[in-house]
C-alpha cells in the first residue's frame, strides 16, 4: 500500500478524507469514519471501493494513537519544507 504516512498522488491529509480537523478527538474519528463507510462501502448502491480503501487507511492511522501521532510529525515536517522552499518577502 505504500507509505502510510503519505498519500500517494494527493495533498489531501488523512484528517480531509474523514472530513475532520487535525484537533478532533477520537470520539470525533470514530463517528466521522462510520458515517463515511456507511456512504461509501462498496456493497452500498453507488458505494466505490478505492473511497472506502482510502477511508480505511485514514481511520487505521488517525485510530491508532502512536501512528496518528507519527503521522502529525510527517505532516509538520511536510509543512516546514514547504515553507523552507518559499522565499519570503518583506
């Protein structure tokens, strides 16, 4: 499956699938991952198996405290090479 931590051919952060910010609790993970398998499983009319793979693989992270917590140093990793790269003007 490739790098957990990153998603493969996208910006989009495992917290922007599950539609939730980067504070919400693990209640809020649970709730947002159930609504979305529900509208997304592939036994659904219109459900789509690479949504619901993509969906799983964001809730098996954020889910897990020590992989959501690895998870939030690759993104402010990520964040702070974006930056590096930019040249800021005065």
């Amino acid at each position: 499956m490739g790098s957990k931590f990153k998603m493969r051919g996208s910006d989009e952060t495992w917290y922007e699938v599950l539609g939730l910010r980067e504070n919400s609790t693990p209640q809020d993970i649970v709730r947002a991952y159930r609504r979305k398998a529900k509208e997304t499983h592939p036994d659904k009319a219109g459900g789509c198996k690479e949504t619901f793979q993509k969906l799983s693989e964001a809730y098996e992270i954020l889910s897990n405290r020590g992989k959501r917590e690895a998870y939030h140093n690759t993104l402010r990793a990520r964040r702070y090479e974006d930056r590096e790269g930019q040249e800021l003007f005065y």
